[in-house]
C-alpha cells in the first residue's frame, strides 16, 4: 500500500517537474532557457523576486523544476516514501523555485539541517520535513552572497558569509520550528514560515544595525502568456481525474471524509481517507486558486504560480475547501474594507496562502475562519519588511502570528468559560446586522 | 528527546484523548525496563466496536520518522482541539486495545531493536 503510493507519487511529481522542464524549452528555446538559469542563480531572491519577469517563463520554469527536483532526491536519498507531506513539500518547493528558490540558495540550509540532525544523533529523515520546508530562507544566501556581495562586501567574503548564513540557519531550524509548533499548536500549516520569518527577523536586525536599508524588489510580471493561464488548470485536472481513477466509485465518500477533517497539522489525507481522495482533493483545491486568480483579474506570474502550486500540494496535507473558503472570503472582506485592489500582488498572494490558517476554521468553525482572513491580510500587508523579504513563506509568518493569538484567545475562553467562541462571534456578527437594520 | 519526556508526553496525549469522554475512572500504570517501557491504560468509557478498531489503527499506524521526529513534539503537550492517537502511532513499538469491565485498555510499548519484548509479554500474532 505504502510502497504503491510512494511509486504513484515519485511518479506524478516526476511528470510534473518534466511537463515544467519541456515547457520551458518550448517557450524558451534550450540555451536561452539554460542562460537565464545561470543568472538566476545570480539574483538576490528576495521578495518579490518574480524569475518571469527577471529571466523569462523558459529560464524559471527551469530553476523550478531542478529546485524541486533536488528535493525528490534528498527525500529519496533520506529513504523516506512519499506521502502527504513530501508532495506536499516537492509542489511548495516547485512553487518558490518560480521566485526565490535556487539550486545554489537552498543547498547552504539542507546542509545545515543535516549537520543539526547529526549533533543530535538523529536520523536525516527525522528532520527531513524541516530541511524541505525551510528553503524558504534561501533568499539569505543569495541576499549576502548576490546584493551585499560587490557592493557592500567583496565578492569572495560574500559568497563564503552567504553559504555560512545558510548553514547556520539551516542548523538552527529544527530547534526553533518545534518550538513555534507550540505557539500556534498545529494551527498555521506553514510552520516553517513563522520559523523563518522570527529567524529573518533577527538576521535582518543585523544588517538594519548596520546601516543597511531592505529595499522592496519589484519583480512582478503582468503579460498574460496562455502557458502560465493553463498550465495549473490543467495538471488540477489531472490530479483530479487520477484521483478519480484510483477511487472509483469511493470517491465522493473519501473526499467528503477529508472535508471532515480539521486540517491541523499533521493531517495527511492520503492516510486519513485515501490516495485517490487526496489527490482529488488537491486538484479541486488548485482549480479553486486559479478561479480566485481569475476572478480578481489577476495576472498568472510565478508568485501566483508559486502560491497555487504550495496550495495543490498542501490539498493532501491539511487544505480542504471546506476549511479554506471562509479564511479565503476573511482576505477579501478585508481587502475590500481597506480599499486594497483584490489583483495587487500583496493581496492576491494573501486570498491564496491564507489556507495556511484553514485548522482554524475547521476546527473553531466559518466564523473564526472569517476571523483569522481578516487577521491575516491586516498582517501580511506588515510582515514583509519586518524580515527584509528574506523569508520566502511571509504568509506563513503572518498566519503562524495570527493563528498564535488566536489560539491563546481561544485556549483562554476555553479553559475559563463556557462560553463557544465561534458561537460568540455569530451572534455578536447578528447583533451588528440587526442594529443595522433597525 | 529525553526518555522522561516521552513518557510524560505519550501519557498526556493518552489522558486528553481518555478525558474527553469525562470517564468517571482512569488508571494510568508504568512498567519501564532498561531497554524499553509499557504503558497500560484503563478507562470505565463503553466503547463501541467501531471506535475499539479506529483506536488500535491508529494507534499501530505506519511508522513515519519525518513526522514523527518534527511533528511528534506536539504529542501531548498541545491539547487544544481533538486528542491524535496518529501521532503516538508513529512513536510506539506496538499497542494493543482491548474492551475490559465496562471500559477499555490500552497497552502502549516502546522500545529499540534491543528492547526485550518478552519481559512483557506482547502476544504473538497468529499465523
């Protein structure tokens, strides 16, 4: 069973990391798609780095693939199977290898983990999760190496102070990211964002310190190639329809078990109900992104890619429409409450990364849902330059705050009163409207 | 993480999932050996068939080090929202459920390739 999965996995991924590698070529031809890689490797990274707009759809659509290639093979050479989680970390990879992720930035922080893993006499595996998921500090390598590096600091100094931050923040990971667990207590999926925004924090106190001022990167692309229109519709067809293939006639029962669930971490729908409802679900969870995309008119680029790619993969791993939606519909009340344009980059990455909160509304319910949205988009809009963009996943460090307080509100009614939170909140919602109305 | 911990964790989650069912008895005993240790848990909770099975499934659920070794550290410690039999499957050696005076009991043990099961007496699967 295991084993079918693991093939049926490495399988699938394979297949996408190839459609990406062809896709490339045939936009791009192969040595300007190869020319564009090597410079890419050169690029500061940080947000909002769009590789699209820096280097073409063919020379990105590259850096993805071999990004997320490279972390098949950790998962392969660590021996771990497939499974939620890793599918769920090989998509997200993919995703930020369209704007931030590169082969030489995540190399430095696999090391470091792997280090850390070995001065606790832990198995790699053990902490394999945590390696994958906190590539999202690349932009810490490529910052130092590729931004300071000839202009603040010689180039060789650079390189070496670049790959060493990787290093060292790749070995500190493992002990900070258990710890945020705690603070949210499974409620942000993206653990490893919280845990990279609070280490951006501290190394971008650093070069504040030092007189450096964190410009924001505006590397955002907005033509409309038909290829990045329908690339992620269809392989959320595909993912569905394999879904499908492998359930039969289970399918509906399996996929509304998923809707049943939670989504706490660790919520592995391929073991809670089955392969084929989590795929299926993963699919359906992409076509809701790309419709959100479309429906705000926004343009497909490589962060928006980027964020429908981690939302498909996290569909087997804690991510449902039924836990989604209300977080999803909080970002828009809230975007429109502020007069923020629903197609500008902040926003629309938020209406699609906020289902890193989707626990809570699965838990506590549409209103806590709607709640923590609101939160988020507030946070959000804050959060990037508090770390200098170095940390990838700022979502995830906006929900992992936004799910700690709210989760400490919650821990508090629940241990003191009576009273439901969720149900609080409806009625104080019923009493404004009503107010309203008279 | 220490072995102390483990079993203060392991025995948390355990109570959370026992409690949640407001049992009106629950005994909780620890026999620990040099190379490994058995936790018995007793409750006075009618447990249906159904609910018997999904508990020893997930308890006995694959082992899986990538979670276990990250997202393991919630084990009894973050109790808010439904107690995760899932995440001790993936710690423990082997767990055994079984309905007993009106309750149920669980034998939880944990151990590593050297620990003596027989001490314990794990029944052997039937051929």
């Amino acid at each position: 069973m295991i084993n079918s999965q693991h093939k049926i996995l490495l399988r699938l991924l394979l297949l996408i990391c190839t459609i990406f590698i062809v896709s490339a070529f045939i936009v791009d031809g192969f040595f300007p798609t190869f020319n564009g890689f090597i410079k890419i490797q050169l690029s500061p990274a940080r947000l909002l780095s769009d590789f699209i707009a820096i280097q073409g759809i063919g020379s990105a659509f590259f850096n993805a693939a071999i990004v997320a290639l490279i972390g098949i093979g950790v998962i392969l050479i660590s021996g771990v199977k497939f499974s939620g989680v890793t599918f769920a970390a090989v998509l997200t990879i993919l995703g930020f290898g369209l704007f931030g992720k590169t082969p030489v930035n995540i190399l430095p922080i696999f090391f470091g983990v792997f280090l850390a893993a070995k001065i606790a006499k832990r198995e790699f595996k053990e902490y394999l999760v945590i390696a994958l998921f906190g590539t999202a500090l690349g932009p810490l390598v490529s910052f130092i190496a590729f931004e300071l590096g000839g202009t603040q600091l010689p180039m060789l100094p650079a390189l070496f102070l670049g790959a060493g931050a990787g290093v060292i923040s790749g070995f500190i990971l493992p002990g900070v990211a258990m710890s945020m667990l705690h603070l949210h207590q499974g409620y942000n999926l993206y653990n490893i964002g919280l845990t990279c925004g609070f280490i951006g924090l501290f190394a971008a106190s650093f070069f504040k310190t030092g007189a450096y001022t964190f410009t924001s990167l505006p590397f955002w692309y907005n033509e409309a190639h038909p290829l990045l229109v329908y690339i992620l519709p269809s392989i959320s067809i595909l993912l569905m329809l394999i879904g499908i293939f492998l359930d039969k006639n289970k399918i509906l029962k399996n996929w509304i078990a998923i809707q049943k669930q939670p989504g706490r971490l660790p919520s592995d729908f391929f073991d809670l109900a089955s392969l084929g409802s989590g795929l299926f679900n993963a699919g359906l969870i992409g076509i809701i992104g790309c419709l959100m995309v479309f429906f705000t008119g926004s343009n497909f680029n490589g962060p928006v890619l980027g964020g429908i790619l981690t939302i498909i993969g996290f569909g087997a791993f804690g991510t449902h429409p039924r836990n989604s939606l209300p977080v999803m519909a909080g970002v828009i009340i809230c975007a429109i409450l502020f007069h923020l344009p629903l197609n500008s980059p902040g926003v629309i990455l938020a209406i699609l990364f906020c289902t890193t909160l989707g626990p809570l509304a699965g838990q506590f319910g549409i209103m806590m849902g709607l709640l923590a949205g609101f939160i988020h988009m507030v946070m959000v809009s804050q959060t990037g330059s508090w770390h200098g963009a170095i940390n990838l996943y700022n979502n995830g460090f906006a929900g992992g705050l936004t799910a700690a307080l709210l989760v400490a509100i919650i821990q508090w009614f629940k241990n003191n009163t009576t009273i439901n939170p969720n149900a609080m909140l409806k009625k104080s919602v019923n009493m404004f409207f009503s107010k309203k109305d008279k | 993480m220490e072995k102390k911990d483990l079993i203060l964790h392991l025995i948390g989650e355990m109570s959370n999932f026992i409690l949640n069912k407001n049992p009106k008895r629950m005994v909780i005993s620890l026999h620990q050996e040099e190379d490994g240790f058995h936790l018995a848990i007793i409750d006075n909770n009618k447990h249906t068939d159904e609910e018997v099975a999904a508990i020893e499934r997930a308890l006995n659920s694959e082992k899986r080090p990538e979670l276990a070794g990250y997202y393991g550290a919630m084990t009894g410690h973050d109790l808010l929202g439904n107690a995760r039999l899932d995440l001790l499957g993936w710690q423990i050696k082997h767990a055994d459920v079984k309905k007993s005076d009106g309750g149920i009991k669980i034998d939880l043990w944990l151990g590593s390739d050297q620990f003596e099961a027989h001490k314990f007496n794990i029944p052997k699967k039937e051929e």
